[in-house]
C-alpha cells in the first residue's frame, strides 16, 4: 500500500507488498524491494537500493549527500540488503565517488540517531547502539554489538562477534571476538557469552584467549605475538581468523587494559 500523501518519484522501483506510509519520501533513482515498510517521514534519496522486508522507521534519512570534502555531486549509492531494521533519525549518506557505495548487509538492526557516514561497510546481524557514530570508509564484520553512543573514527575495522561497550571512541581496529571498553578505548577480555551462544566450544574459547594473551599481554611487538600464535596456538577457524586480522591491519589495533 503506498499513501497518496507520500512523495514516491515515478521513476522508483517499487517491489511487491511494499507499505509507503503518509509523508514518506521516495526520490528519483530508488529502488525498494518486496514486503519493505517505509514509516512517515522516513526519506529515501538519490541512489538508494533496498532489498526485502525492511523496514525504515519515521524521520530516518538513507542515502543522504555524504559530508565529505572530496564530494562533487557524483551519483554514488547506498546498497541495502534484505531483513533490516533502521530506527527512528538514523542518518545513512551514501559513497563519496560514482563507483563507490555505502553497504549494510542482512538482518542488522540499527538503533535510534545513529548516523553512518560515506562508504562504510556494515556486514550481517549487526547491532548499532543509539546514538552511535561511524565515520568515513569504516568496515564493520559480521554479528559485532556496538552500544549506545559509540564513536568509530574513519577507516578503522571491527571484527567478528566483536563487543564494544557504550561510550568508546574508537580510533583503532578492534579484532575478532572480544570486548572493548573505556577511554582510551582497551582490550576487557574474549566475548565469552557470545560466543557460547555460537557454540563455540570451551577448548577453542581457550585457544582465543591464548592467542590474545599473546597479544596483549606479552612483552613482543604485534608481529612476533602474530608469528607466536602461529607456532604455539593449534589452528581453527578462529584463530586464522584473528591471524588474519591482526596480521592485515592498517591503523594497528587497541591496546590492553593492563
């Protein structure tokens, strides 16, 4: 059902079941796939492709002008997936340049006021707390919880099942499986809960700990904790793929708590 109050462009694609609610803005260029829900007031701008059955709650702005310098009008987008929920204010400006986009992927759910800058990369199931804050070029894994009021500084990564709890400014990467806290933001040990609930077993949970042990806890640099749990850690998906991470990453990664 689209509302004869709403503004949808004629040129928009528009799916199957799709609800378009009073006062809904649907701009040129816009695709929305089948059984989404578009709340009053929600806009969708310019370069907006969503998939199916999300739902994009009141005042949400998606695909707005990137508040970038190097901005110069191109036709970039914002590539949305399928199963999302994008609470009331979020704010999702699409890709700097004309080959670039912003990306989420699946079944996130992103809270109130949170604002996502150009050409970030959120993966699946993801949570972003409210009011949190992500910067340019940021990339995002699978399944990470960012609470309330985060700030994730430009080009940083956060890997999988990562926690970062509320409040952090984030200006480093944060590897895979464990949480964060404080400010500066510092290693508080593996996300244990969670990875219990993924069924992760007790002697894997330990070869993570072991590996970040390693890594935060010893007197070496990043690389020799790296080439350590290389030669002392028995191999798993996990710890390849904290190897990887850490081994790849750019900006270096956050530092121990103690």
């Amino acid at each position: 059902m689209i509302s004869n109050l709403a503004h949808v462009d004629p040129s928009a694609k528009i799916g199957n079941n799709v609800t378009i609610m009073p006062f809904a803005f649907v701009d040129k260029n816009v695709e929305i796939g089948d059984d989404s829900v578009i709340m009053p007031y929600a806009g969708l701008f310019n370069g907006t492709i969503i998939g199916k059955r999300n739902t994009i709650y009141c005042n949400a702005m998606i695909g707005v002008e990137p508040q970038d310098f190097h901005y110069k009008g191109d036709d970039s987008k914002v590539i949305i997936g399928d199963d999302n929920k994008i609470r009331e204010n979020v704010v999702i400006a699409r890709g700097t340049y004309t080959d670039g986009a912003t990306r989420i992927g699946d079944g996130n759910f992103i809270m109130e006021k949170v604002h996502i800058c150009h050409d970030v990369v959120i993966n699946n199931r993801c949570v972003i707390g409210i009011g949190t804050i992500i910067a340019g070029n940021c990339f995002i894994e699978d399944e990470v919880i960012m609470s309330n009021s985060v700030v994730l500084h430009q080009n940083n990564r956060i890997g999988t099942l990562a926690l970062i709890q509320s409040g952090c400014h984030v200006q480093k990467d944060v590897p895979p499986y464990i949480i964060t806290s404080g400010n500066p933001v510092t290693y508080h040990g593996v996300n244990a809960v969670i990875l219990e609930r993924k069924h992760v077993g007790d002697r894997i949970m330990r070869h993570i700990a072991n590996a970040y042990r390693l890594i935060f806890s010893s007197d070496t640099s990043l690389q020799d904790a790296v080439i350590k749990i290389e030669e002392q850690i028995p191999k798993s998906d996990e710890i390849n793929k904290i190897i990887d991470f850490v081994g790849n990453s750019k900006h270096g990664i956050i530092q121990t708590k103690f």
